[in-house]
C-alpha cells in the first residue's frame, strides 16, 4: 500500500479525480483519501511513481 501526502484536495470531487486517475491505469486500484490530512491511500499494482506522477497529471501534485 503507498500513502502519499497530496496537494490541493478540497473535496468529494477532487477525491474522485484522484480515483479516476489511478484506476485509468490500475483499475482493480482502491483509493482512500483524507481531506484533512491530504492523505491518499492506495492499494495498487503501479510504482510509487507512476501513481505520483498521474495524481500530479490530475491536478493534485505529491509532496514530500
């Protein structure tokens, strides 16, 4: 499982953008995200960078 700290999630929708970016490359992915934390949750087959560099396409850029 990788958790990376995201940028920008403000709410449901920006969850689900997140979702919809890692499921278009992993689509047996599960995604949970922590709006307070910024927090994302993910059970998936894709390297943590790939998965960072699609959340990053989508708008929502992984920080350190």
């Amino acid at each position: 499982m990788l958790s990376l700290k995201v940028s920008g999630m403000t709410c449901g929708g920006c969850i689900n953008a997140v979702t919809r970016a890692i499921q278009a490359q992993d689509p047996q992915a599960k995604v949970s995200a922590d709006l307070a934390t910024q927090i994302v949750d993910i059970e998936t087959s894709l390297s943590p960078e790939i998965a960072s560099q699609l959340m990053a396409d989508a708008g929502f850029p992984v920080s350190q």
